[in-house]
C-alpha cells in the first residue's frame, strides 16, 4: 500500500510583468544615494538648517514606505489605493526633478540629487506612466488621483526644506 503525501508546491514565479511598480522604489534609492553626501550642507546653505543624519533618518523609514507601497501596488496588479500611492511617489519624484533642475539654474550651484532626477527621476516616470496607461493597469481617475498627492507630496517636501 502506498501513501500519497502531498508534496509541497513549488512557489509561485513573481509576476514581473508588475516590475514597473517598483520604479519608484528603485528610484528613490538611487537618488538618495546621490543626495546622502552633500545634501543636508547645499540645503542649510539655501533653504534651513539640515544634517545628514537628520536626512538619513528620515529618508530610511520613507525609502521603507515607498517599497512596501510598490510591493502591495504590484501585488495587487490593477486599480486601488497601492496603485493611486506607487503612482503618486513616481509622480512625486518627476516633481523633484523639476526642483532640483531648476534650484540648480536659479542657485548657480550643482543640486545634490540633479543627476539622478534628470537621468533616472524623468526617464523613470516617463517609463511608468507609458506603461501603466498602455497595460490598463489604472483608471483616469487613479492616475489623476496620484498624480495630485504627488504633487502634494513633492509640495511638502519641499516646505519640509525651510523647517
């Protein structure tokens, strides 16, 4: 007589086909790897008082949030609230780009992070928001909804600068 025994399955593959919702998790770490160095000294010359450990404390809890918020985005695969945050953090990051680009001409000073946004932070976004629309992966309305609490969180990030 034999006896079965059920034999663990394998795992699931990933579905990489959900990779692009964690651009901007990639991205944000590669951009903060730019700014770490020199940030916190060209922000306390040209905005308010900024330490790099002050930086680094509150970027690794957000670079954390960004990547559970990309993880439960591509899980989920199509439509709610992870979409509308993985959505708003890319757009967030398109946003920044603007600022450190325009900080850097208007300064006359190199902006810790400007390289990043323009050869990663752009593409990246451009990149995401293609594939998002041509996949169906996000409605109008979530896109526009990320796209506002982008904006809104770009916005503070910004004031957060002056504190």
């Amino acid at each position: 007589m034999s006896v079965d025994r059920a034999l663990p399955r394998p795992a699931a593959a990933p579905d990489l086909s959900a990779l692009p919702f964690f651009l901007p998790f990639a991205v944000y770490i590669l951009h903060t790897l730019e700014e770490l160095p020199g940030f916190a000294a060209w922000a306390t010359r040209h905005f308010g008082p900024e330490t790099t450990s002050t930086f680094a404390a509150y970027h690794v809890p957000l670079i954390l949030l960004v990547g559970y918020c990309s993880w439960r985005a591509a899980r989920a695969g199509h439509g709610g609230v992870w979409i509308v945050l993985a959505t708003a953090f890319q757009w967030q990051f398109a946003m920044n780009a603007l600022f450190h680009l325009t900080t850097w001409i208007a300064l006359g000073e190199y902006s810790p992070g400007a390289v990043t946004a323009a050869t990663v932070s752009i593409p990246a976004t451009g990149l995401y928001f293609a594939w998002i629309r041509r996949t169906g992966r996000a409605t109008t309305r979530e896109l526009v909804l990320g796209v506002a609490a982008g904006t809104v969180i770009a916005a503070g990030a910004v004031g957060f600068l002056f504190l």
